[in-house]
C-alpha cells in the first residue's frame, strides 16, 4: 500500500510548493465563520488542480446558518470522483448525502472520540490495561459502526496521532483512514477568546471577521509536557512522533495530512 | 415546559418533586464496570462516587421512587464511545435498565445507539450534549437513528435552538438550563472527566495554563473562563423563548452536587414557570428571570456564567 500524502491549508497562498503531496485539504474544521465561500472554494479547486493535487473540502461543526453556508457550497462543487467532502458533524453528512450523493464523503477527527489531554500522561502509567487500551481507541473501533458508515457511504474516516499512541486498527475494515500530523487538536469552543468583545461573542453572530487569524495563544501544557496553543477558537498539540509508513499501513492507514501550521 | 432534575440517591427524589422536577435523570458504576476502568472510566462522564448510585439496590429504588410520584427516570450512559471491550458491559447495564422499568437512555455513542436499535430494547434513546446536535440536520441523523429526545449544545443561543425545534417537529428538544456551563463544545472535548484533588478539573484546564505569549485581549478572554463562578452558570433569562419554541424540557446540571443545589435551581425554574403560566411576556419574565439569578447567586449576570451571553 502506497501512503497517500496530504498537505493542510486553511487560506490559498499564491504559490506553494505541493512537492511530495498528491492532495490538497483547504477549509475549515473548528468554525462555521471560516467556511470557505464558492468563489473561495472554486479557486482552491482550481489551485489544487494545477498543481496536480486532488481536493478535500474540510467543513466545521455547524448551526443552521452553517448548514445554509454549506449546501452553497455543496451545490456548487463540481462532479469530481477525486473530490472528497470531511465532515465533521453528522449533520454535515446527512446534508451532503442530500444534496450531492456522488460526492464521497469523509468522517473527520472532530468525530473519532479519541481521548487527549490532561490527565492521560499521569495517570497512564498506574492506570489499569483496560483503562489504557480506552485511551488509545476510538469511536471508529465499533463494527456495527463502521458497516453503518459504509452503507451511508463513507469511505474514510480520520484520526489524531494521539501521544499516548493509537490502537484503532482499519486493516480489512472497509474503511481507509487518515492521520492528521503534527498538531492534534485538544478542545473546541464558541466563545473564541479572539472574538470576545464588550461582553459578547461576536463569531456567535458572525460577526468576527475571522479575527483569529491574526494570532495566538501559545500556553505552557501537560499534554506529555507538550505546550498548547489556543489558536482560534480551538486548542492544539504538537506530535512530531509520528509513526512511519510501515506502522501506519500495519493498522490500516493510508494517508497522512500534514498540517502546514496551527490549522486556524 | 418539563423540568428534568439530576439525582445521585433515593432521598432526593421526594424533595426534588415537591421542588417541581417532573423528570429525573442519573448514573450508575456498576462493580464489574469499576474493577476494570475505576472511577476515571466512568461510563457516564462523571468520575466521582458522589454522582453515581452506588448500588444496583439503590437505582432500582430511585427509579421506583419517582415512579411512584409519576415522574420518569431516565440513565446517563454518555460516553463518547465504548470500545468492542466496554459494550457487553454496557449491554449488560441496559438490560438491567430494560428490567429495572428504566424510562429512557440517555446516550451519545453512535455504535451504543445502533447496538441498542438491533436489539430493539423497549427503552426510549435520548441523545446526550456529548453528543454535540448543533443543527437540525444532525436531530434529523439521530432521530432516524430511532432518538426520541435531543439535548441540545449548550452554546447555542435561544433563537439556534429555536430554529432546530421547528425545523424537526416530530422530536423532542431539551435545554440545560442551570449550572455548570463548560466553556468548550462538550461532545467535540477530549478531555477525560478527572476529579482527583491533584488534578485540574479538566472543563478549567483550557484556561489555567499559563499564556507564554505576550499579553493581549485573547488571551484575556480566554483566561477569564478561570476565574468565573461557571459552576452557577444560569440561563433562567431564556426560558420565555424556549419555550415559546417549543422546547420539551429544560434541564438542571448538577449530578454530585448537593440536594440543597439542585433544589434551589428546580425552585427557580419551576417559579418561572409559574409566572409564564399567567401569560406574562417576554419582558416580564426577564426581569423575573434576572430578580430569581441575583437571590440565588447574590451576583450580578456575567458573561462567563451566562447560558445566553450573545442576546438581549
């Protein structure tokens, strides 16, 4: 099995080098104000296919208004086998299924349930096999699951490389599956500290003009002594231990999606 | 509008009642779920004994209890997921749910849910906040999952909420209300639920770390969740809107507090409820709303603490 290789953009830079990667993921996961609009998506289309790559649309957790934001751009995608759809909301799903069936759509890692963050790395070490085998899996690991996802038409689905490491096994499932590399993210909120204004916040009402790409948080952690970053209005690790080829394709693996920085 | 109450023990159940509870929910770590994954493995996001019955003899009783008052009991079996190892375990529990007359599950594991509908167990499914429904298309996904009931986020503002309650008439909504408002979306948190007095408790840890970067207004907002009382988090100020929605219950968090906590914010809700029985109007009931927040809590409203921080 050949190991796919993504690389992660949130904004469409002039010129990047796509060198080494066959796939382009461009959009946002944590928040619907970043969902990139049909132009915007059009020419990260556009970008991707000349530069060889194929195109993965990432889509947050959305509202209503978010769903509306969505099948905007869901219509307007163009009918492309290479491109795929990442949901990470079932509501997401269930509209995409809707309104484009040809398009396939991916589970993303806002939905894989893995267990990061405070408290694993010190309580791992006295923590009974059982407890610790949870703490490596994840709610892809179901049987009845997966056959479900697969008749809805899932193909994929897509996890963190967690620090604690990573049991959930893909090999003979019928689902191929990706790992996000280096940075996992740890938590995510509506009340985006770069939003926050007169004792309101404003991404709420979208009304932030994505003022979180303008900076972040960067704070001493105990993520494996990792430090963290509040970055938008998500929290992120960084994990440069990332398993090789061999190891990932032994459970099922088949792709990595590279994060070119902090995904705000 | 139902209000849905949590209980740890049998005691409660009677004086939550007369508070105004029409509903009860709680949890349960049976001994062979302990023995393998300890109170940190809790199955129902509540690491601590005092959130839990502590005896099969004791759920049975606090399920008879409010049955006996009319009132339906329903179980939290809210985790993310269950790995292949937890479900017969957790299978197990649901069976003695099914024979304990256990009104209903509430549940956030898409795999538990399927498990549960090819047995057809004759309980009802509520769909946990772990779960994280935001939308109506995702009620939608859970209800032709065979859901009754949703809990809606707790981010969402009256007039999100509303939206999903008309858009998905044929299910049931429910709003937490009053307490505990984390500040992070609970079903898309990894963080383990963790309560060992040396540790952070883990809703905080986003916001205790120490910033490295230079001080700004970000990271001024993002600190402050520290330093609110969250744990009296109050929504009483959206009760008129959800209401009018159409909303079926609203919640009261709390599982582990005291039963004195727990009546105090039934009491406030079912006053409300009260005065909206009289038809009194929006603004009526906000400054109800607002009179009830500053007896309970002897504060002002803050954002921090505030169910509803985005309106009027």
């Amino acid at each position: 099995m050949v190991m796919e290789r993504a690389i992660y953009l949130t904004e469409i830079p002039g010129e990047f080098d796509s060198a080494g990667f066959s796939r382009l993921y461009f959009g946002a996961e944590f928040c619907e104000n970043k969902i990139p609009g049909v132009e915007e998506t059009a020419a990260a289309i556009l970008t991707a296919a000349d530069s060889g790559l194929d195109f993965s649309l990432l889509t947050p957790y959305v509202t209503d208004r978010g769903l509306t934001l969505l099948r905007d751009v869901f219509v307007s995608l163009p009918a492309d086998r290479s491109i795929e759809v990442v949901c990470n909301d079932y509501g997401t799903l269930l509209l995409l299924r809707q309104e484009r069936p040809d398009i396939a759509p991916v589970l993303g890692r806002l939905l894989s349930g893995q267990k990061r963050g405070f408290g694993i790395s010190s309580r791992q070490a006295d923590a009974g096999p059982a407890l610790a085998e949870t703490w490596r899996a994840s709610t892809f690991d179901s049987p009845i699951l997966r056959k479900y996802l697969k008749d809805k038409g899932v193909g994929r689905v897509e996890l963190d490389n967690l620090p604690q490491g990573g049991t959930s096994d893909f090999t003979d499932s019928g689902l191929a599956a990706s790992l996000y590399a280096p940075f996992g993210y740890v938590t995510t909120t509506r009340y985006c500290p770069f939003a926050f204004q007169d004792g309101r916040w404003l991404n709420i009402a979208g009304e932030c003009g994505r003022a979180c790409r303008q900076g972040m948080i960067e704070e001493t952690g105990d993520i494996f002594n990792r430090p963290v970053w509040a970055a938008g209005n998500a929290q992120f690790y960084e994990n440069q231990d990332i398993p090789s080829d061999e190891e990932l394709t032994s459970q099922g693996f088949d792709r990595i999606v590279f994060e070119s920085s902090i995904p705000v | 509008m139902k209000i849905l109450a949590p209980v740890d023990h049998v005691e409660e159940i009677e004086t939550l009642a007369e508070a105004g509870a029409d509903e009860f929910y709680g949890g349960f770590l049976p001994a062979e779920w302990n023995t393998a994954y300890a109170d940190v493995g809790s199955l129902n996001k509540r690491t601590f004994a005092d959130a839990q019955f502590s005896t099969t003899d004791e759920l049975a009783a606090g399920v008879e209890a409010a049955h006996t008052l009319s009132r339906p009991f329903f179980l939290t079996l809210n985790n993310n997921f269950y790995s292949p190892a937890q479900l017969p375990l957790v299978l197990r529990e649901i069976e003695r749910a099914v024979q304990f007359k256990i009104d209903a599950l509430i549940v956030a594991d898409p795999g538990l849910i399927l498990e549960i509908k090819k047995r057809r167990y004759p309980i009802e499914l509520h769909i946990s906040i772990l779960a994280g429904v935001m939308n109506s298309a995702a009620a939608r996904f859970y209800g032709d999952l065979g859901a009754a009931r949703v809990v809606l986020d707790r981010s969402l503002t009256t007039a999100e909420a509303a939206r999903i309650i008309a858009a998905e008439p044929e299910m049931d909504f429910e709003s937490f209300l009053m307490y505990g408002k984390c500040p992070n979306v609970e079903g898309l948190c990894s963080f383990f639920h963790d309560d060992n007095p040396e540790h952070i408790w883990p809703c905080g840890y986003p916001c205790d770390l120490e910033p490295t970067t230079e001080a700004s207004p970000a990271s001024a907002a993002h600190a402050a969740w520290s330093t609110k009382p969250r744990g009296n988090a109050c929504g009483l100020c959206g009760y008129y809107t959800l209401e009018t929605a159409g909303l079926s219950a609203v919640k009261i968090a709390g599982r582990g507090r005291r039963t004195e906590d727990k009546t105090r914010a039934v009491r406030a809700v079912a006053a409300l409820r009260d005065v909206s029985l009289t038809g009194a109007g929006p603004a009526a009931m906000a400054e109800v709303a607002r009179q009830s927040h500053a007896e309970l809590f002897n504060a002002d409203c803050d954002p921090y603490s505030c169910y509803f921080p985005a309106e009027d």
